[in-house]
C-alpha cells in the first residue's frame, strides 16, 4: 500500500514513522497522522471537512504562519482520501 507523505485528513507532513497514526493493530497508518488516527479509528469522528479546515488553519496562525499562507494550506483540504 502506497504510504503518504502527508495525512490524508488534515494535510500535515509525515516525515518520521512516529508522526503516523495507528492502524487496529497498532502498526504505523499509511494514510494518517497521529493527531488524526489511532487505533484504526479517527480522533474526531464527526469533524466536517469545514470544521478540520479550520482547526489547521488556527494551528497554522498558533505556529506564527501568516493568515494568508494557512489559507493556501487548507484550500484543497476537501480532496484529501478521508473528505472524498
């Protein structure tokens, strides 16, 4: 299975094995980070595509990323595996 340089819910990058979420079993997720995905289940199960658009772009503005930039960051959050 094809392993994804970044989460396919929220959009962040996975650069390390320890950035991955958990399948059931507890191996590393191919798809999702750890803040998304844990023990084969997501973290916020009833999060909307537009309320996950807006948890990035306020952790974006937290992180000193400018307002414009974290826009930019979750303009095609929609078309991620878990939003389709």
């Amino acid at each position: 299975m094809k392993e994804f340089k970044k989460c396919q819910s929220c959009s962040m990058p996975i650069k390390k094995v320890e950035d991955r979420g958990t399948e059931e079993n507890l191996n590393p997720s191919s798809m999702y980070c750890k803040h998304c995905y844990q023990q084969g289940e997501f973290t916020q199960q009833d999060m909307t595509v537009d309320e996950m658009k807006q948890t990035v772009k306020e952790k974006c503005i937290e992180m000193g990323v400018p307002k414009v930039l974290s826009g930019m960051f979750v303009k095609n959050l929609h078309k991620l595996k878990r939003w389709k």
